[in-house]
C-alpha cells in the first residue's frame, strides 16, 4: 500500500514524459525534414538548426529525468523485497 502510493506521482510523471518525449521526437523529425528539403532558406535553415540544438537538449533532459525516475521505481520494488 505505501509502495503503491510512493510509486503512484513517480509512475505518472514516467507516463507524462513518455507524452512529451513522443511530441518532442515528432517535433524533432519535422524540423528535420524542413532542413532537408532543398527549398529552405539559408535564413530558415540556421533558423531550424538552432531549434533541432533546443530540441535535441529538452529530449536528453527528458530521458535523464525518465531514466531516473525508472531508478527509483526500481529502488523502491527492491526496498520491498
């Protein structure tokens, strides 16, 4: 029962991260295909990298942040034997 309870807003933000890093890796692939296509601006292409740099951070502090909270989901199943 505390485990559950103790596990319960970690598993949630797991889950809403999992959301995010789906929206962030979607964003991500668009920007990649507009700095792909042959028609883009200089302008817009300097533009877009600048954006795939942000993107590229938010869903590596994503993951670290997922990845840590799967560390103590786990710390805890192990505290309870």
């Amino acid at each position: 029962q505390q485990r559950a309870a103790a596990q319960r807003p970690l598993r949630r933000e797991q889950a809403a991260l999992e959301a995010e890093l789906e929206q962030l890796e979607a964003q991500r692939a668009r920007t990649d295909a507009e700095l792909a296509a042959a028609a883009t601006p200089a302008a817009r292409r300097a533009e877009l990298g600048r954006e795939r740099k942000q993107l590229d951070s938010r869903i590596a502090a994503a993951e670290e942040r997922w990845l840590e909270l799967g560390e103590a989901l786990q710390a805890l199943d192990d505290a309870a034997g």
